[in-house]
C-alpha cells in the first residue's frame, strides 16, 4: 500500500547547501521561490572544510601561467573553454565574495595577500587562515538566510527526481522522521557534493555518497569520468575510523617538506597531487609503513600559527606539536573530478536539470584538479547556471506523473541508499576500465606514429 506523498511546489529546487548551491541562490531572480535542502547539517558541506584557498588571476599578464598550471595538473584532459571561463572570471567572482563579506588576508599595504600550492607556477590563491572554506561557506550562508525567498530544509535527502520525457520536474525527498515529499520545479540543482562517504579514508563527511550519480544513472542521465577520483597526498595519519583531517597543500607551498622513516625527503612537495601521493605510496611500500612524516620546520612558527592556526591546534590535540615536531600523514580520498556531465551552463543531459560543484562535470580539472580551483569553479558554474534559467516559459510538472508515484520503492531508504552506492561504485570500476582501454589505444597509435 502506498504511504503518503507530501506534494511541495516551488521555482527551484536546489540539492546541498555548500559555495556552489549557496552561491546560486544569491544569483537567482529575487522573486523566485527557492527551497534548498541538505542530506544532513548545513555546516556539514565539504565545502565549510576546504583550508588552502582560492585562486584568482592577479593580472592578464598571469592567464597564459595559470591557464597552463590548470592544464597540466589536469594531465591535458581538460575542457580548455571551461578553464578558460573559470580563470577569466575569477576576479569578479572575488570581488563579489568580498561584497558578501569574505574576509580574505591582505598585506601591510591593504592589498589582497597570495600564497602558492603544488603544481602553481606563482602565488595566486587568496585565503584566510587555514579555514578558507569556512570562512566564505558562512558568509553566503549569512546572507542567503537574510533572503526571504529561500527555504532551507536541513536533514533532507533526495531519493529520487521527478521526469519523464528527458525533463526534469522536481525531486522526490525524504526527511528524518521518514515523511515523504514529492517537491516540484520548473528547475532543478543538484549542488550535492562528492563521493567520499564511498571511501574508508576520506577527507569527506561520510553521508556525501554520490547519491545524484546514482538517480543520474537510474534516469539515462549522462556521466563523464565516474573514475577520476583524486586522492590528496597529506592527510593526518590515524588508525580511528571516520573522516580524516586534511593538512593543506598551502602548508608545502609555504615550505614544509615530506620525510621517509629516515628523515630524508623523496619527492619534490610542490607537484601535482597525484605525483605526490604516488611517491608516497611508493615510500610507504618501500619501508613497509603506513605513513610518511611532514615537517613544517622550514617554516616560522609565527606563519604556523597566524596562516594556519586550525592546523596547529588540531595537531595539538592530536598529541603534535608541528613547530617542534614531524606529523604523520598519509594519502587520502579528496575530491571527485568526474561527476554528471554539463555543458558551460551547468545544464546536464536532461531538460531543466542542471548540476554543479563536485556533483558535475564540466571538464574543467581534467584528470587530476589542480589545488584551490574548486571553491573557483564550484562558484562560477553555480552562478551561471543560475543566470541560464529562464522562468519566462515554464511548463508544469504533468499530474499523471505525480499521481503515478509508487511510494513503496521509497519506503527503505537506507536500503535505496545501499543500493545508490553499489551502483556508483560499479560505475567508477567501469570507467576506470574504459580509460584504461582508450588510455592504451592512444599509446598505440602514438607508438605507431612514432
């Protein structure tokens, strides 16, 4: 017997409550209803966690540098318009992060201050602290919550989409206590966030499972690069289950360097993250460990303490004290590359639905992301799909699909989600097997023309 469908109606339906479903809703029209909703806690986004920061072109003379960086760190598997975008609209995407609020570290002289990461050419990553996620996931929270036309629901988990005929018409959501609802739209965003809960060691909350992955693949919704997953080499080691705490890549761009059981480094610190990770998991092989040490001696405690203050508390806790001491770090499950593919208007395969954040795949990173160009992206593409809808000619979601709803599929949903993460899981092994064949048919040909 079917249970009871609470039936919702609004302008957009926005899926996750990090930078980038935050950031379009304070792009949307004024007069549009909008109602945003989260897996879990709105603080509990992967994006209030990203610590290094944000890149921004510093000047035209800087694009062809970093346009390159991103290219490269990407392995040249990228969308050369989508890096392109991204960089070109980088400085009045911080110029307006600034006007919500964002307190970005400035020098002596009031100007914007720059740090650098691995595979970065040049210091172009503007920040603050340690806490750089945080610090602009709240302030666009703020000022979303100022909004009277945005509903946040907290808690919330989408099951499923309404669609037929390759158009979107809503979702279908389930709540804490287990109420159903089916919320309509004329647009859908799915700003949900990555695939880390899939992972034993993550840098993820762990109820960020690809869920839109799985309904994308359920509804012949395409998928691009399911197994380009990146794995950031500097985690703090611990045997304790649970998400790991992340030690940014700003930490090697301003000095610290990686160290064998041995004390001697292995690798250079400021390559691209998978080059990194590799060389670690290389040495831990070769020593037989289970992780490799990071010393931030290089480094002025006074820079330890005022750029990365979360850092050092945590490690504190941790028993580490990082001006005295190495730390124990290992590779850990970071950020998904991959994801429901869009076009430069974050419009996906079907009709009125549009993705952005870690959930899409507009080609930008390539095959590996280079370091702090994801709050950057996640911004610019939420934005413009936000300015792609167009609300002058919208068609209402079609009762027979409303009332053909059967509400038993979603009676367990903990078993729908079990099932979600099989599927996504499956779909990663299948990528990864496909590049690997067209990986190898490229070899070949080259060896051939060679």
């Amino acid at each position: 017997m079917n249970k009871q469908i609470n039936r919702v109606n609004t302008d957009v339906i926005i899926v996750g409550t990090g930078v980038a479903g935050l950031y379009a809703a304070l792009s949307l029209p004024a007069d549009k209803n909008i109602l945003m909703i989260t897996k879990s806690k709105i603080e509990e986004s992967d994006s209030f966690l990203a610590q290094g920061g944000i890149c921004m072109l510093k000047s035209d003379d800087d694009y062809d540098s970093y346009f390159e960086d991103t290219m490269r760190a990407g392995h040249y598997e990228n969308n050369p318009e989508a890096v392109e975008i991204m960089i070109k609209s980088s400085r009045d995407t911080i110029d307006s992060l600034i006007g919500y609020g964002v307190d970005f570290r400035r020098d002596n002289e009031g100007n914007l201050a720059f740090t650098r990461e691995g595979a970065h050419s040049t210091p172009r990553i503007v920040f603050h602290e340690d806490i750089t996620g945080k610090e602009i996931s709240s302030k666009l929270l703020a000022r979303v919550r100022e909004l009277p036309n945005v509903t946040i629901w907290e808690n919330t988990a989408m099951l499923d989409i309404l669609a037929t005929d390759n158009t979107c018409y809503g979702i279908i959501a389930v709540s804490s206590s287990d109420s159903l609802y089916a919320i309509t739209a004329p647009y859908t965003l799915w700003a949900c966030g990555g695939i880390g809960g899939l992972y034993t060691h993550s840098t993820n909350f762990r109820h960020l499972t690809g869920d839109a992955l799985a309904v994308a693949l359920n509804h012949n919704i395409e998928i691009e690069h399911a197994d380009y997953v990146q794995i950031h080499p500097t985690t703090l080691y611990s045997d304790k289950p649970g998400r790991r705490f992340l030690i940014s890549e700003s930490v090697r761009g301003e000095g610290a360097v990686l160290l064998n059981g041995k004390g001697e480094r292995f690798v250079d610190e400021l390559l691209p993250r998978d080059i990194v990770a590799a060389a670690i998991f290389k040495e831990m092989e070769k020593e037989g460990s289970s992780h490799v040490w990071l010393s931030m001696s290089p480094i002025d405690e006074s820079v330890i303490k005022s750029h990365f203050p979360n850092i050092y508390e945590h490690c504190l806790e941790e028993g580490f004290d990082v001006t005295k001491e190495p730390i124990p770090v290992v590779p850990a499950q970071h950020y998904f590359m991959g994801g429901v593919k869009v076009d430069m208007n974050s419009q996906t395969s079907m009709n009125n639905l549009y993705a952005a954040g870690e959930t899409s795949c507009n080609g930008v990173h390539g095959a590996n992301r280079l370091a702090s160009n994801s709050l950057l992206e996640s911004l610019i593409f939420a934005k413009r799909a936000a300015k792609c809808m167009d609300f002058s000619n919208v068609t209402e979601c079609p009762d027979s699909l409303l009332d053909g709803i059967n509400t038993e599929y979603y009676d367990n949903k903990n078993a729908l989600f079990s099932r979600y993460r099989s599927q996504v899981l499956s779909e990663i092994e299948r990528a990864k097997k496909e590049t690997e064949i067209r990986r190898k048919t490229v070899m070949c040909r080259t060896g051939a023309q060679k």
